[in-house]
C-alpha cells in the first residue's frame, strides 16, 4: 500500500510537525510504501499532496481542520481514503469521528490501514472563484467573522484563540442582510448575525454551532438566526456554546438538499475554519462523497 502523509508544519506552533513525521515512521514500519509532504504554505501543500496522491492508495492528514480541508480537495468525492491525525489546534471533523488525540490516531494506524473504509458526507461549495468541499460547517455570518480575526491573533495561544476572536468580534457586531433559497424554494430575505450551513455538529474546536446535524444523514443543516439586539444575541451566543440554541423560536433550523446565499455587501465564506471564497454561494450535499479510515469506532 502506498500512503501519503499530509502534515502543516506550522500547526500548534510547529508541534505537528513532529507528528507528521512519526506518523510517516510508523507506517514504513509496518510495512508500508510512504511519501511525506510538508510544505510550508498552503499552495504548496495542495499541489505537491495532490501529485503524490496520483500514485497514492490512501491519505493520512496530520494536522488541524485546516489540513482536514485541504486533504478533501484531494480525496474528496474519489475512491482513495481519508485517515485523520488531530495534531491542530482545532480538530472538528476527527471529533466527530471519535479520533480524540493523536496518540490515538497513531497507535490504530495498523487496524485503520487494514480496515473497510466508512463514508461519511461532504459539502459542495459553489462560489464565484471556483468550487470547494467541505466536511464541515459553511458559515458566513458572525462565525465567519470570528474565524477570520482568529487568523489575525498570532500573538495568542492556539488553544483560546478562537475564544479570544469570539470576544474580539461581539465588540464589532455587524449584522448583514441575506438572501437564502433552500432547496430551490422562494427566496426569503434575512438580516442576522448567524448565517450557516452545516454537514458537521461542531466548529472552532468544539462549538456546537449545529448539534442536530449529521453527517450520514445525506442532508445539511440550515442555521439562520433572526436579527438580534446587543443583550439578546449575547444570551443567544451563551446557549450556543452549550448547544440548546436550536430550540431558540428566534433561530430557525432547515434540513435540507442545498441552500443558496447571496447578499448586496462584500461577505467572506468559510468553511471548515478556513476562508474559501466570497458571496454569492451554493451549497449542496454531496451523500457517501468521502471514504474515511478510522484507528476506533465513530460513535457518530
């Protein structure tokens, strides 16, 4: 078996780097052909995984959701396998899958590498620069907002970044007005600061931005929230931290197929903690796209 390990040198301060590195020992050593790819930019990255993989039989992401998202430019949507290394500071997508650490990860490499692969769904993000996948939550609203500031907070640890960017952002609260059609229904006009379409339950490291959503159920979750004073939207932002804001009449929660957002204002598109492109945008289901190795049971 040939196997590509993709690891972001800089996530944790450089700390999966290292991981990287015993993942791709550790699967020489049992036996395995190896190519590992390390590049320092994100570019790179992608370019130099995506030629290994010509010749690759499965991928091995080491790092946070950042790497989680590249790789699924990769293997998403083909016959070749994910296997999932949390060494980020944000590890959504290996949450859900019941991958909870790293050294978890790399002492069920032998099971995983030999293990019939689960699917598990993706997202298909059309937008006018290109088209992305996604395994986790599209956000354009408040969320995006604090991912994008988290980017800019070098200076604070990983581990309360997203935190800090949380803080940062209800200091500038800006609501924006959107226009959402779902599943090719009439278009309904929303001014809110909570805008996002969800394939995984978490997103910042555990936030249960969509706790109701699935992703084996081949349908997204629609998360759009009604426009919110100062004092009520912080109440709103505690429950969601706990998850119980779903049951909130002011926030309205949509299973469906696909969900189109535009706006007449300039807005960022994240997805998966990562900045992938700006309004208008299309997301749709894409049911089984992606094959994943697990080292445990999903317990999802």
């Amino acid at each position: 078996m040939h196997v590509v390990v993709a690891s972001n040198p800089a996530a944790r301060f450089g700390r999966s780097g290292e991981v990287g590195a015993r993942v791709a020992a550790r699967i020489a050593e049992l036996g395995h052909e190896v190519t590992h790819v390390a590049a320092a930019d994100a570019r790179g990255q992608l370019e130099q995984t995506r030629f290994a993989m010509i010749r690759g039989d499965a991928l091995v992401a080491v790092g946070g959701d950042g790497m989680v998202h590249l790789a699924l430019q990769v293997v998403g949507g083909t016959s070749k396998p994910l296997l999932v290394v949390p060494a980020g500071s944000g590890n959504d997508l290996a949450a859900a899958l019941g991958v909870r650490s790293a050294e978890q990860a790399v002492e069920g490499l032998e099971a995983a590498l030999a293990a019939r692969p689960e699917r598990i769904d993706l997202v298909r993000i059309e937008h006018p620069e290109g088209v992305a996948l996604a395994a986790g939550i599209v956000s354009v609203g408040f969320d995006a907002d604090v991912t994008v500031r988290s980017f800019r907070m070098r200076r604070v640890p990983s581990r309360i970044r997203y935190e800090a960017a949380i803080v940062a952002t209800l200091l500038r609260l800006r609501h924006r007005t959107f226009r959402v059609r779902i599943d090719g229904g009439a278009e309904r006009t929303w001014r809110t600061l909570i805008a996002a379409v969800a394939n995984n339950r978490t997103l910042g490291g555990g936030i249960p931005l969509a706790a109701s959503a699935s992703m084996r159920d081949g349908l997204l979750t629609a998360v759009l929230a009604d426009e919110l004073r100062y004092p009520a939207f912080l109440r709103l932002l505690l429950r969601a931290l706990r998850g119980t804001h779903q049951s909130d009449p002011r926030v309205t929660t949509i299973d469906c197929e696909a969900v189109e957002l535009a706006s007449d204002e300039d807005v960022v598109v994240c997805a998966d903690g990562e900045v992938v492109g700006r309004l208008p945008v299309r997301c749709s289901t894409m049911p089984g796209a992606l094959q994943v190795l697990l080292p445990a049971p999903s317990g999802v």
